[in-house]
C-alpha cells in the first residue's frame, strides 16, 4: 500500500494548517495548482474542512492535520528519538 499523489496533495493541504487547533484557517485560491484545489475539494467533501477552499479545520480536519504534523516530524527527525 501507497501514498496516492491525491493524498500526498491532502496531507499537504493539511500542513498549510501552522497549527491543527483549528484556529486559523486558509485560503486557496483559484489560481493555486490544480491539484491543491482538488485536494482542497475533497478533504472538505470527507468533512476534513469547513469550506470547498479552506477555511477551517473540523474536528475531524484537527485529528487528521494533527497526526499529519506528526508524521512529518517523525519523518523529518533524522532517527533521534
């Protein structure tokens, strides 16, 4: 099992969130790259986020740019935990 270029694209849309508290939103605009449109549409459409461009992260949006951050920073540690 791997990583679909869409939910590469996802996760990244989920990293544009600086913090998964769902206090800050963001907005993409349609000049974006049509992939970052696409995953923008379809994490709102899984109920990740409150508008078709941005906006906020749901509940479900927290949980998921949370574990998203995580893994990142798992990732990107160099092996020094």
């Amino acid at each position: 099992m791997s990583y679909t270029p869409q939910n590469i694209a996802e996760l990244n849309v989920l990293m544009l969130f600086k913090s998964p508290s769902g206090l800050e939103g963001v907005k993409i605009h349609k000049t974006a790259e049509a992939a970052v449109i696409s995953a923008a549409r379809h994490l709102y459409e899984g109920g990740f986020l409150t508008q078709v461009d941005g906006g906020y992260l749901t509940p479900l949006g927290i949980q998921a740019a949370e574990h998203a951050h995580s893994l990142y920073d798992m990732l990107n540690s160099g092996g020094n935990e």
